[in-house]
C-alpha cells in the first residue's frame, strides 16, 4: 500500500488519483460494525476511499450508535446495503447459564450471502480507476472474501476486533499452554471454551477452516504502548504474517481532543481528577443480557469493594 502515497509539504498523506480504494467487511454486531467504522474514518483521513459494506439494518445500526464524527457527512466514506434473506430473530434470554449473546448467531450465519455482492463491488471498483482495492474483514467474516484473493490486484488483511492479549490466550491454550516467555499471566486466566457458546465456536471454526492464503496481514485495534509484548506473541504464531497495531481508535478519545469541554463526555472531566489505577472499568458489551438478580448481585460487589468505577450498560 505505501508505494501509492504521496507526501504533500504540509506532511498530510495523499493518494494520486484515488488509486487504492478499500471495502471494509464488518461483522453484524455493534461491537465489530463500531471499530471497522471508526477504521473507516481514519482511512478516509488520508483522502483513501473507503466502502463500508453490510446489510441494510447493521449499516443503519453503525451510523446510529457511533460517536465522535458523523459517517453521513464524512468526505470518502461510502455504504453499501446489500440484501440478505430473513433469518431468526430470536430475543436475548437473560437467564441462559453462558451469557454469550447467542440471539446474534443466525445474523451471523446470514452474512455469507454477502459473498458474491462483495466480490462484484470489488471488482467493479476495479474497473473505476483503481489500480488496487484492499478488503478489510472482520476474523468472523472470512466466508465472505474467500473469493477476493483470487481478483487480480485484490488484496484482503483480516481484523481482529479482540486484543491482542486474548488473541494470543486463544493460541496459548489452543497449543496446550506451553511454557514460554509472556505466558505466564495467562495461568490463572479461565478457559477461553467458556468465553462463548458452541454454536459460536463452530462458526468460528468455519471461517478459521477458510484462512489458508486469504489475509495478507493482521490488524489489532490496539497499539504497542499497551500491548506491545502480546502483539510480538501473536506476530510469531502467524506464519510470518505482517501485524499492525492502528489503534485505540476510542470515541471517547476522540472527544476528548476537542477543546470545547462542553462537547466532552462528563465522564472524561471525573477520570482526570482520579488517581492512576484507581477506577475499575465495568462493561458486558451493548448485547448481552443479565437477570435483574445478577444485576443486583453486581452492584452489591462493587460497592462492598469500595471502589471507584464506572459501569456502562447498554443493551440491543
């Protein structure tokens, strides 16, 4: 990719002619539409093109609920609704014993009708002056880009929207949890078997069973200032892969660059008055569904612990 920039003498980066131009495949889950959004947005900061695909209410579902800029209006940033046939919609069940969303499973399942609408924007972006289209995909989308390798002057790099930390407890354990350098925080760690369903974990195996020579590269929503040792971790597990780190691409880091303190999240003014390491994050994603007695529990624990925190809940 870096053979097509061009620096200009402001020191911003440029592309000649929108040569390269990228499709960006998300997952239909808010926490992986979130950050391939907020990807496409530092994208498009370098005059690149970004295509933004997905099915009409996931795409719907990502403009709503992002903060820090307004996709509608960003400069290079196109959407693309594809259809998809209806699936189960089954409701969350907040007293399942695995807290895993699984209600999400038959969404997940429905993307791989976005197979062949992506390969044909591929190349007919292509064909529209672009000497070079880069597919970025979520790890759970793999089925959709199998065939995008195969488009001359395609390339695809694949998106963990994990950290590099449980990406590489996901290696450690999968390898039998041998001994070596870093590894020795995992060991009182759970199993990472309990972190999901198995229905999810056969779909994970479906798309894990695609990889071969599909991704030219992995990408962490991450950086090396804070997990610089599981990122090398992970860099020596992927077959000699290349591995960058673009991240945090935080909303609540983007508005805390905005001088206007009356744009800035009340909570950002309460961290900054708090001691280093003294406010516990609590957070079980924007899906999954707890009983009113275990939310209870929850919140008796944290106050007995005496603590400070900051718990976000949010539910679909």
């Amino acid at each position: 990719m870096a053979e097509n920039y061009t620096t200009k003498r402001s020191g911003q980066i440029s592309v000649q002619d929108a040569q390269v131009a990228v499709v960006m495949v998300p997952l239909s889950a808010q926490g992986h539409l979130n950050q391939l959004l907020h990807l496409s947005r530092l994208i498009t900061s370098y005059n690149i093109p970004v295509h933004y695909v997905g099915a009409t209410t996931h795409i719907r579902q990502a403009k709503f609920r992002v903060h820090g800029f307004n996709p509608v209006t960003a400069n290079n940033l196109y959407f693309h609704e594809f259809p998809t046939p209806p699936f189960e919609n089954p409701p969350p069940n907040p007293n399942a014993s695995n807290k895993f969303p699984n209600q999400l499973i038959p969404s997940f399942y429905a993307t791989i009708h976005l197979r062949e609408p992506v390969c044909s924007l591929v190349r007919q972006l292509l064909g529209a002056n672009h000497r070079r289209v880069i597919v970025i995909y979520d790890s759970m989308m793999t089925w959709v880009v199998e065939d995008v390798p195969a488009i001359p002057n395609a390339e695809c790099y694949r998106f963990n929207s994990i950290s590099a930390f449980h990406t590489f407890s996901c290696i450690w354990e999968s390898r039998g949890k041998p001994l070596q350098a870093g590894t020795e925080i995992f060991e009182d760690i759970s199993s990472n078997k309990n972190c999901a369903t198995p229905e999810l974990w056969e779909l994970w195996s479906k798309q894990k069973s695609l990889e071969g020579k599909i991704s030219s590269g992995e990408l962490f929503n991450s950086s090396r200032v804070i997990e610089g040792l599981y990122l090398d971790l992970v860099a020596k597990e992927i077959n000699g892969l290349n591995l960058w780190a673009f991240g945090p691409f935080n909303p609540l880091l983007l508005t805390e660059q905005n001088n206007d303190s009356n744009k800035r999240h009340k909570t950002l003014d309460w961290l900054n008055k708090q001691e280093p390491d003294s406010v516990i994050y609590v957070s079980f994603g924007t899906s999954t569904s707890l009983s009113n007695e275990e939310i209870e529990q929850l919140a008796i624990g944290l106050e007995k612990s005496q603590q400070k925190f900051i718990w976000s809940s949010q539910r679909c």
